[in-house]
C-alpha cells in the first residue's frame, strides 16, 4: 500500500535547508535531477487497498543516492 505525502509540514530540517550553501553538492543534484517520474512509473506495483503502507519510490531512490555519495563500496 503506497501512501503519498501531500502536506510538507514545516520542521526544524526545513530551517537548516536554508542555513546550507545553494552551491552545496545535495541541493545542487536535487536542482539538476528530478525523480518525480519514479512515483508514477511504480504506482502500479504498489496495492493500494491492501498491506502495510510504504514509504514512497522517489524518496527510497533519493536514500539509495545519499548512501552511494557518502559511503561508497570499497573494493
């Protein structure tokens, strides 16, 4: 079951996003690469009615980034 946040409460992360540098590598991928379209491409392989809720494709994939930019596999 796929749950969709559509209201962003403001938080205290919302304040550090304005103390950090606009040329900061994060904000600058988030800028240059949207990843909205990952939602609508596996809408259809999330059930809606049924099953636990899961977090949505887009910010799962966004992790997945995060981890390979600051703990990369050393072979």
């Amino acid at each position: 079951m796929l749950i969709e946040t559509t209201f962003k409460q403001g938080s205290f992360y919302t304040e550090l996003y304005h103390i950090i540098l606009e040329n900061h590598i994060l904000k600058r991928i988030d800028s240059a690469i949207s990843l909205s379209f990952v939602n609508e491409l596996l809408a259809d392989r999330y059930c809606k009615n049924f099953g636990r809720p899961a977090k949505e494709p887009e910010m799962m994939l966004k992790i997945q980034l995060l981890i390979s930019i600051y703990y990369p596999m050393n072979n």
